[in-house]
C-alpha cells in the first residue's frame, strides 16, 4: 500500500532562523506558521518572515493561533486575523484554511489516535502545565464537557520554595523526586506540603465531575479512568496518589502507544523521560489524523 502521508511541518519564533531551500529539499511540501498567540501580539514576530520564506520555497502554507483559554476570545480572534492580514500579499489565495490550535483539543487528538477507544469508554484527559490545568471528560471520541483550572505544576514549586526555603532549581529537582536533590531537607517535611497541593488538584477534579454531573441530565456516564500528562503530571507519586483521593485510576497518558518510533533516530530512554510533556505536542502534529 502506497504511503499517502504529506511530509510538513510546524514554524514559530522558537525556530528563528529557517533554511526554507533545505526545507523543500528535504520534501516538505507544507508549512503551519504560528501567526499569534493569545493577545499577545509581540508573541510571533517572525510569522511574515516565515510566511514569504515558505512561500519563496514553494511551500504550502498555512497560518495557525494558538488559543489561550484565559484570555478574551474576541481580542485573539482579531489579532489573528490582523496578523495574517499584514502577512498575505494583495491578490495571494494560494495559502490553507486558517487554524485555531486549543491545548484540550489537541490532548484529545493524541488521545483519540493512541489509544483509539470505543464509544463506552469514559475517560478524563488531565493536562497539568505550570500555570494552569485543562481537564477534559471525553466519552468515545466525544468531549463531553471541558474546564480550564489555575492550578498547576508551579504550585507546588512555591510552597516547597516558600515552606524550606529552596531555590527554583532546587525545589523543581525536590518536586521531581531527585535523590538527595538538598541538604538537610527530609522527606517528612516535603511530603505534606505537596500533599496539600495535591489535595487542591484533587478537590478541583472533582469539582468538574459535580459540576459536569450538575449541568447533565446524563447520570449514567460514569469516568472509568484519568490519564494525565504535561510537565506538572511528572510529580512523584502524583498518579498514585490522585488515584486513592479520587478512588479512579490514574495513568500517565502515552502519546507514542500507538505511534512508529525509529529507534535508530530517537532514543528509548529519552522519549520515555519527555513522554508526558509530549502529549499536546503530538496531538498538534498529527492535527486532522
């Protein structure tokens, strides 16, 4: 069977300098240039560059925004367009249809194409970066309510840098489970502290499934299982522990299960290590799967 797959990729300010000749001549036929982010508008001051340098290669292109949940929806839609609007040339159509990238969607994508479940699972998808927490109640491939929460990953950093008195570096090796990450800080003293923010992450689940059950007049979904992921998600014991809070089980979402690793070009060890920081990620990439 032929391979029907269209090598592209993903640009934006992260990727200052593009060598857009030896991009096409890798065979890539696409380009999505991140226009802007949130309201931002000094987020991506390299999507027009971007943009005339896919176009000057030959490349498909496309423009994508990357919402952020906490900020008004108009502002962003207006950037967007704005900043799409200044990069096309008067008369230019040879471009893709516009793209909105959401963080919950893109977790669900890479759930959906991983783990490819029937219509009777029930499962919540729970994405924990540094500031905030996207929770997703997916039935089948069908998202049945969403909520973002201001509870992350950097909570637990504060009171330990609070609480012991640590630096960043050492209260994010501390979080991480580091071995003998600082001197003089026992064990008996970090883990109520984070314990306390784990009861907070906890306590804001189950809010989303009262509140999911409140809003429904569907009482026979009942969650079978969490599956976390994002930096926040590699907490030590965290899974086990939101696990007996909330008497579900929870899992650390995979996002290569179901996808074709060369191991001749990607190391085991260090896919494994970056495995829950991936899962949006991947998602994104692998958009309209």
């Amino acid at each position: 069977m032929p391979d029907l797959r269209t090598p592209g990729l993903d640009v934006s300010k992260f990727q200052p300098t593009v060598d857009w000749a030896k991009v096409a001549a890798a065979g890539m036929k696409f380009v999505f240039a991140r226009a802007s982010y949130g309201t931002g508008a000094a987020t991506e001051p390299l999507f027009k560059s971007h943009w005339q340098g896919a176009k000057a290669a030959g490349l498909i292109r496309g423009a994508y925004h990357f919402f952020v949940p906490t900020s008004d929806a108009r502002a962003q839609a207006q950037l967007f367009l704005s900043q799409v609007r200044s990069a096309i040339a008067p008369g230019e159509t040879d471009y893709l249809p516009a793209v909105i990238d959401v963080d919950t969607f893109a977790l669900q994508n890479c759930y959906e194409v991983n783990y490819q479940p029937d219509d009777s699972q029930v499962v919540t998808l729970l994405n924990i970066g540094a500031s905030t927490m996207n929770v997703n109640i997916v039935k089948g491939t069908r998202s049945l309510f969403s909520r973002d929460i201001t509870v992350g990953g950097s909570q637990f950093t504060d009171v330990l840098q609070r609480s012991l008195g640590l630096s960043f570096q050492q209260a994010e090796a501390v979080k991480r489970g580091v071995v003998n990450a600082v001197d003089g800080v026992e064990e008996k003293a970090i883990e109520p502290l984070i314990g306390n923010v784990t009861e907070i992450v906890a306590m804001e689940i189950q809010k989303t499934f009262d509140f999911y059950r409140a809003t429904t007049e569907d009482n026979r979904t009942v969650v079978q299982k969490i599956l976390i992921s994002g930096g926040g998600s590699k907490l030590r014991g965290l899974a086990a522990d939101l696990s007996a809070r909330l008497e579900l089980p929870v899992e650390i979402l995979n996002p290569f299960r179901n996808i074709d690793v060369d191991d001749r070009k990607f190391d085991r060890g260090y896919l494994n290590e970056i495995m829950p920081e991936m899962a949006v990620a991947v998602g994104l990439a692998i958009r309209g799967a």
